[in-house]
C-alpha cells in the first residue's frame, strides 16, 4: 500500500508544481487569513480518485469538499491534507506539505508528510515498523526536555497566551511559528524542534501522530486527553521529556 | 569587490558544513538563548583575515571577538555576521545565514546574505546596482499592503506587544518566526514576506538594509528614525505600502 501511496504524492506534487505561477483561484473559508484553492480542491479530488480505484471500501476524512465529518474509528480511513499550508502556498509558492495517513478501526498504521518544494517525504508508522526520509530511515530524536529545545508555536495560542502557550515558550529555548502543521511534524521527526503547541484539525495532526509515536513521543489534546479527530481541537506533540514539563505547567487545566 | 566577497562566503561555508556533526564548544552570551560557538568565532577570524588581506585599512564592526563598537560612518566598514541564527545552527543545524555588508561613509554599496544549507545567496546594491540570487537578477516584489502579506516578527516583541506588534500582526496575513534575522531578509527579498519587526543589531540589518532598499523597500528604527548602527534597536523593514500601513498604528510613538 505504502508504494501506491508515494506514488500518489509524487503525482499530485507535480500537478501543484507544474501550476505554480498560474492565477490561483482563492476563496476564504472560516476568515480572511483561512484560504482555499482550487489546487487544494483539485488535488484532493485526485488523491481520492486514486483511494477510490485503489480500495472502494476504504473511507475518506479530508480537508475539503465536504469529507470533514467521516469518523475515524470503523474501518480503513484515509485521512488527506491535499495542500497544508494553504497561506504558505498562496503567498510564498513554499513551505506546504501534501499529507496522507492511513487509519485501521481507529489505529494509525501509515503517515505521509511530503514537503513538496524541498522534495522531503517523510512516511512511516506501525505497518513498516519505522519512519523513512525518502528512502533512508530515522533513528529517533533524542528525548530533550522542554528547556534544550525549541518549539512550534500557534502564534493566536502565543499571543492570547492560551493553555500556558507562553510560559512553555518562555521554557524553551525558543519559538518557532512556520504557518504549515507538517513542517513543524517534519522539524520533530527530523529532530531539530522538541515539540508543537497548536489548534489542528484531523488532517493537520494525523499523519504526523502516527510518525512521532513510531519514533517514541507523545501527542494529546485537550485536558490531556487523547485527540478526538473531530474538528479543530487543542493539541500537543512532544518528546516524552518535553511533554512531561509542559504537562507540569497545569496538570488540573492544560 | 563582489566576486572577492563571495569567494569568501562559500569557503566559510564550507568550513561550517565540513564541521557539521563535530562536538560544538557553546558558551551563553546574554542568557540561557543567546548563544555563540567556536565556529561563530572561526568564521568571523577567517573572514576578518581576508578583509585584511584584501584591504589592509578597511574597518571591521562584527558580532564576535570584541569588533561590536566600530562606528559606521567613516571609510569602508566591513560589517560581519559569521552565523546569523546560531541558535538555530546549534540546534537545527539548518537555517542560519553568512551575512556581509560593505558600507562607505556610511553609505552602503554591497550585502551579501549567504543560506549555508539551501546553497543560496542573495546579493546586490548600489555598487552593483542591482540584487541577485546567485546569478541570477531578481525583480522588485510587488509594493503589497500589511494586509496582503506575510510579516516576519520578534518573539519577544509579540508576546509582549511592543510597538503595536501585536496589532502589525493582526493586520497581515500572518506572522511567521524563523529565529534568523537573514532568513527574514531572504523572504522579503524574494517577496515572500512582506516585512520584518524585530529588535536587531548592526550585524543582522547591514547586508538586508541594502538589498531592500535596492529593490524599493524601506527600513527604519525607533521612533521612526534611521537606524543607528549602535547597539541593538527597534528595527522595521517593509515594501513602502505596508511600511505606511505600520507607521499609521501610532504616528507619534511608534
């Protein structure tokens, strides 16, 4: 499965590129800083065709065209982000990700985080035993604490100091805000950020769930519950070390 | 000049990237975030040495190794950042910059703005007339409004709502944090910020002050002052519509 699913990203990849520089057609969705595209539309609509070929039984949970609703825990769900980073995408023709995770009766089996401009596919998760950057796989980062590493930040979180956002900023050695949920997962597999603090939506968090518990961390949502692939939700995704000092913040009311 | 300058840039980066992987020596500066390496300190002695090879009276104002106090103003300065971004080097081992400016009573002719990892430089100014990414020639961005854009900020600045950043940031389309001044530059410089609020030392504007001016873009300090080029200040740079739009939050006591 996991061959056919590269091959979908490498396709839809080139479709973005190769329209890159065309007039985009954009529309808002919840405000004027939430946008869509039609590639965003157009892209998602290719990956499912391809699900669709593929295994006609198979579920979609998506960003677009009305799939938001699909529960996640009855069957195989294919949960697709066809352009994370649409405001990256619109503005900067860089810094977006295309993602695909593939969930069994509620168990990630498969994540896929494909940073399309910098041709970076990371992809791994319980089906293959271990996480991948394109064809070389990735030890695990080691297990910082909160204070040795730097964080992904939501910046309306930090600013509105939401859920101790800035006391766990403040903790760190530094923040880092970079508009596109998969480029903070990809810093955190990579190693090179010990955690993100954000408000996600399925699609943002669930290829990128599946990959940091392959590799040994932990993410949560609200109250230190586990995240409830309903709507956009609270969320946190650390090493073990990490999540520790950032759950000690509040451990009534995190 | 130039082709001297550059010369010297990919030597240091090649010094720096042959050391990726060896054990740093980090020392704090002004706190726990505010690091320096021995490589900070080697490149700036390497690129120290060729300037005073090349030309034996130009002066050096550079982050490292006590050349933090040489005034801008008289004969050629040479103005040097041998990592700008060194947190992010330590930690990420990606997304720092080799910065060099050269400025003429005062007046600056060349910057330079090297991404060691992306292998790509942005260069240009008065002396060439012109600012470039490696060879090739790059187009003024589009004059777009705070509200159209990207702008990179502070985090600092942000969280503690200095200058109206908070409001700056509400107005745009979104901030984003990149922990490397030159990094910021870059994206303004391509167009794909639209500008930059931080607090910021000689070291880290003199290169990007130059190409955005070449290219249109306006910069300024505190209370709407030139920058000083003394000590760490208050630092705005932006396409001039967007700058109008900043400046207008508070006329009087930006």
């Amino acid at each position: 499965m996991e061959k056919e699913i590269i091959g979908w990203i490498y396709e839809a990849a080139e479709k973005i590129k190769s329209g890159l520089g065309d007039a985009l057609k954009v529309d808002q969705k919840n405000g004027r800083t939430d946008l869509v595209t039609n590639v965003d539309k157009e892209v998602q609509d290719f990956i499912v065709g391809k699900i669709n070929a593929y295994d006609p039984d198979a579920l979609i949970l998506g960003e677009e065209n009305g799939q938001d609703q699909t529960p996640i825990d009855k069957g195989r769900v294919f949960v697709i982000d066809p352009i994370d980073g649409t405001l990256n995408f619109v503005m900067q023709q860089e810094n977006f990700c295309i993602m695909i995770a593939v969930y069994e009766d509620g168990v990630g089996q498969l994540g896929f985080i494909y940073d399309v401009m910098q041709d970076e596919l990371f992809w791994g998760g319980p089906k293959v035993g271990k996480v991948f950057l394109n064809k070389e796989e990735l030890a695990a980062p080691a297990n910082q604490s909160l204070s040795e590493g730097l964080i992904g930040m939501n910046a309306a979180l930090y600013r509105k100091n939401l859920y101790h956002a800035q006391e766990i900023g403040q903790t760190s050695m530094g923040i880092r805000v970079l508009g596109c949920a998969g480029l903070d997962f990809i810093a955190i597999i990579k190693g090179t950020q010990i955690g993100y603090v954000s408000m996600l939506s399925p699609w943002d968090y669930a290829a990128g769930k599946i990959m940091m518990e392959q590799l040994g961390m932990t993410v949560i949502g609200k109250n230190q519950q586990p995240l409830s692939f309903q709507g956009r939700e609270f969320f946190i995704g650390a090493t073990q070390a990490a999540m520790a000092d950032i759950q000690a913040f509040d451990k009534e009311n995190l």
